[in-house]
C-alpha cells in the first residue's frame, strides 16, 4: 500500500502565552513566561505556588454559552484551538467532505474541574443533585467529541489517552490515519484543565512539583537546580491533510509530519527507564519511519520536564539515538515558559516545532544558569535562536512509561 504523505495545513492554540498561536508564539520567542502564582487553587495549602494558567479565556467567543456550560474546561480549550485551527487552514467542512474529516485530541486526566464539583454535590447534598452531564462532561474523549459535534466533523473520531504522551500519541495516530487513507483530513492534538485542588494534592504528594516560590524561575530545565515540574494548560491542535487534498484546494502548507514512534519502557510507573532506553527507541522508530538519518535533525523539541530524572535520562536517550550529531543539535524545552500541559504538552509542542519550522527561529530554554554534568547538551539557553530549521523531533513522555516521538519536515 502507497504511503500518502501528510501535510499541516492549520494550528490552533489556546496557552498560558496567549489564547491564539501568533500571539503564544511571539511571547515565547521573546521568553516571557506563563507562570506566576496559582489562581485555580488555594496556594497556602501546598508546598507548590505557580501554575501556568490560561488567562482572561472567554469559551463563548468560540461556542454557545449554553453549550459551554455543558462542557469542562478542558474540552472549551479544544473546541477553541480546533476552531481556530480549521479557520487558519480555511477548510470548509460540510456534507461533501465531513464523512473524510477525522477528529483525534488525547487528554491525559479529563474533566478535573467537573468531577470536584460534583463529588462535592455528592457529599455535601446527595446523589439526586450531580449532574446528568456530569459523566459526558468528565470522560477525556468528550473533547474530540464535542469537536466533531460542533464542526459537524464524521470521520474517525478519537481519543487516546497515555498520561503526558497523550497529545503526542494522537497526533502519531491520526497521522497514521490520513496516511493510510481512513480519512483526507483530521483535527489532531491535545487538550488539558489539570489546575484543581485533586491533581494539584496528588502532584504535591508525589513531589513531582517544583517548590520554587519565584514564578519567574520555577521551571528550569536541564539546570542543575532543577526540583520539578510546573503544571500547566491549554490546547494545541493541528489540521493534518493529504498533501493531494491541500494541493487540490490551493491551502497554505506549514510543514509535512513525516514520522512517528512510540514505545513503552516495560519499567515503572512513574519513573524513566534508565538512561531513556524507551525514549531512544522512540525516537528511533519515528527517524526510520520518517526514512531520515539522525544527522538530518536540525532541532529537538525535547520534553524536558525540569524534573531531575527525566531531563537527565531524555539527554542520555538523544545521545545514544544520534551519537557525535547530538553535540551539533539545538534542544530546548519550551516547557520553561509554557509550563507542563500535561496530555496537552504533545499538541502544544507538535504547533511550536511547526513553527519553529516556518519561521526559522529555534525558541529558547529559558532558566539555564547552573549547568548540570549529566545534561550537557546545547539546550539554546535564554534566547531564542534564529536557523534554517529543516527537521525536529518532538519528544513526549508520560506516566506508565509511555515515549512518543514525531518528526516534522519542511514542505518540499
């Protein structure tokens, strides 16, 4: 079977950095951050103060306030950001192509917000007064769902769900999808709303949060004072097309999706596998899939969590995947502004590396000052870098040893 190619055709975004993709992507170049204190919690009652928050979001620019109301907010971000999306690649979606547009947005955790609300209902006032949306409003496919619900979108529709990996795997897998030819086009990505007092608890009782009390500060990665990660939302969402159908309607090609691997580490729960044993062979699958040697890589969107072993263990992978090229590569996390958007972190990441892309401009890690032994790549420190970038990688890597990797390319 001919392998179709696979083109990006639209970006949408909603961000800690800015509730559109231009206006994220120039504060990121510029290295402002997106974290500051928590709003969404009670501070005083952790031992972690920041959060990257989405600000001043008002879901019915994008939707009915009647409908917004039955949707969490991790799904208003994704009906945003697809909206978004499917305008900036001015695709028309009716009765002559719906049934070949396809609907894929992964979601790590799920409606956090709802099911505190009505566990709540259910304690404080008994099970009659829960809501009878609360179940459609909760479940992490109900994104995807109500994405196709209101851009009338009946293709495959789908929702994979891997922890931190979650945003990245759905991309891989609706890529796969147009590929093979189940659909022409599809709205892939991921979506997050992780900012409540029960993620927040169990993220605070895992210690995988940093305790640095200057926002400004907080996420370091690859810093040797890194103490952990910085919890963030939003959405970030891609239109993925057959490159036949974009050339046939004339639509505006950001890039080409090229490759994908995923593995999983067979290891811990929580923890990498040591030395990023299933990181690199992620990465390798995705590069072999791709037919793109390692020294084709101009730059690695790393996942760079600014936790202390995934930063070192991603390192140790990227080295072992592309040897002597991995001292000549960039490698930045731009979770160091954007913060960690949890099963929105791929999505996010996979519009960046686009960007990145287009318009020749490699976004910085900011935080780097102490250089840490065990890290000592070049992670473009503090300032955004202009290059021709040809090809990225896009790492992401979740809870349950779960590693994806995409390879972007420029459109030729």
């Amino acid at each position: 079977m001919e392998k179709r190619r696979v083109v990006i055709t639209g970006l949408g975004a909603i961000t800690p950095l800015g509730n559109d993709v231009n206006t994220m992507w120039e504060n990121l170049l510029a290295g402002k951050s997106g974290i500051d204190f928590v709003t969404k919690v009670d501070k005083d009652n952790y031992p972690a103060k920041v959060a990257a928050e989405v600000k001043d979001f008002d879901p019915t620019h994008f939707m009915d306030k009647k409908d917004a109301r039955k949707m969490d907010p991790f799904t208003q971000y994704a009906v945003a950001a697809s909206k978004m999306a499917v305008e900036d690649a001015k695709l028309t979606i009716d009765d002559s192509n719906a049934h070949r547009v396809g609907v894929w947005i992964g979601s790590g955790i799920g409606g956090m917000k709802t099911w505190e609300e009505q566990h709540t209902k259910l304690l404080e006032k008994g099970p009659k007064r829960v809501s009878p949306f609360f179940v459609p409003m909760m479940i992490p496919d109900m994104a995807a769902g109500q994405v196709s619900i209101q851009l009338g979108a009946k293709g495959i529709n789908s929702c994979t769900v891997t922890a931190c990996a979650s945003g990245a795997n759905s991309i891989g897998d609706a890529y796969k999808a147009v590929e093979r030819g189940d659909v022409d086009y599809i709205i892939a990505g991921g979506t997050e709303a992780p900012i409540s007092d029960m993620a927040f608890a169990g993220f605070s009782s895992a210690k995988a949060l940093s305790t640095n009390n200057d926002p400004s500060k907080a996420c370091r990665p690859f810093d040797e004072n890194r103490d952990g990660f910085v919890m963030g939302e939003g959405a970030g969402i891609l239109i993925l097309e057959n490159l036949d159908s974009a050339l046939e309607r004339g639509a505006h090609i950001y890039g080409e999706i090229a490759g994908y691997g995923a593995t999983g580490d067979a290891y811990h729960i929580t923890a990498p596998a040591e030395n990023g044993e299933g990181a690199a062979r992620a990465m390798q699958h995705a590069l072999k899939d791709a037919g793109i040697s390692p020294e084709e890589v101009d730059y690695i969107n790393a996942h760079g969590t600014s936790t202390e072993l995934n930063d070192k263990y991603e390192t140790a992978a990227i080295k072992t995947v592309f040897g002597d090229h991995a001292k000549k590569l960039a490698v930045s996390s731009t979770k160091s502004m954007t913060g960690h958007l949890l099963g929105a972190a791929g999505g996010l990441e996979a519009v960046i590396s686009i960007k990145a892309i287009k318009d020749g401009v490699i976004p910085a890690t900011t935080n780097y000052e102490t250089p840490d032994p065990d890290c000592d790549l070049d992670y473009v420190p503090n300032e955004a870098r202009k290059q021709d970038v040809n090809v990225v990688v896009s790492n992401s890597l979740g809870f349950g040893g779960h590693n994806v990797a995409l390879v972007f390319k420029k459109y030729q």
